[in-house]
C-alpha cells in the first residue's frame, strides 16, 4: 500500500511538472551591439534586418546578422517568428541572395547563447537573439513593436 501511495504522488508530481514546463515557453530577446542607436522595431524592418533586405541600421551602421547553429530551439524560433521560413527557405533564400550579389555571404552562425552574446558584444552593427533568460548587460535587447521579452503579448517565444 505504501509503494502505491508513493507512486501515485510520483505520477501526479511528474504530469504536474511536464504541463508546466509544456505552458511555459522562453521570449526570445532580439539583441543589438550596445552602441547601437535603435531602441525599438517594428515587425515589418525586423523581418527586413534579418533577411538582409535592409543592410544598414538607420545611424548608418553596417548590419551583421548573426544566427544560432541550425538545430537550436533559439534558431527555429527565429526561422518562425522573424523569418517565417523553414530551414530550408532559409538557406535557399541566401543562397539566391549570395548569387545575386545582394549580400556578400549568409549570416554567420554560432554554437551558443554566450558565443553569440560574446560576438554582438564586440560587433557594431550586429543583430541577433537569444533567450531572454540568457540576456545580461554585455549587449541590449531591442523592443518589438513597443513591447520588451516578458511583456505580455510580446511576439516572439521558444517553444
């Protein structure tokens, strides 16, 4: 009797536990270089700076993308969200944008949240993304149609 009692509790704890972490999905914080002058964007130039259809933030700064490698959550939300490509339309669309000359080469990718921290930090110009819970003073989050992560109904979420 006492087993079944403790595997009951085990049970009910462990589905307690999984919806819980099932409900709750990170924001995903878009990160600029600290020196940089843009605060806030709108969905719409978002799109345009992580596609490379606008290469130049508005003080003039040349704009680097920076992606996390392919597999992350970080990056398939980003592929969602910001993009709404797949993987595939993805690479396919710089692959095209290379060829033609639009962009000298596909953004660059990085293995982590530190890592990608790390290189905005060092980089005028640089545009990425991270967890929010990743996000310390080393770089600033920008806000996204007037909203911060962790406002509500702030768009961009890692499921």
């Amino acid at each position: 009797m006492k087993n079944t009692v403790y595997f009951f509790i085990f049970v009910v704890a462990s589905i307690t536990t999984g919806a819980r972490a099932a409900d709750t999905a990170s924001d995903l914080a878009v990160i600029v270089n600290k020196s940089c002058k843009l605060d806030e964007v709108g969905t719409a130039d978002l799109v345009k700076y992580f596609t490379a259809d606008k290469t130049k933030l508005p003080d003039g700064t040349k704009l680097t993308i920076v992606m996390h490698d392919p597999g992350r959550a970080e990056r398939k939300a980003a592929l969602e969200g910001i993009y709404r490509m797949s993987e595939n339309d993805y690479n396919e669309h710089f692959v095209e944008a290379t060829f033609t000359g639009a962009v000298a080469m596909a953004p660059k990718s990085l293995p982590s949240a530190a890592a990608v921290k790390k290189f905005v930090a060092e980089t005028p110009g640089a545009i990425s993304y991270v967890r929010s819970e990743d996000l310390d003073d080393s770089v600033k989050a920008l806000k996204i149609d007037g909203k911060s992560p962790g406002d509500s109904g702030y768009r961009l979420k890692v499921k």
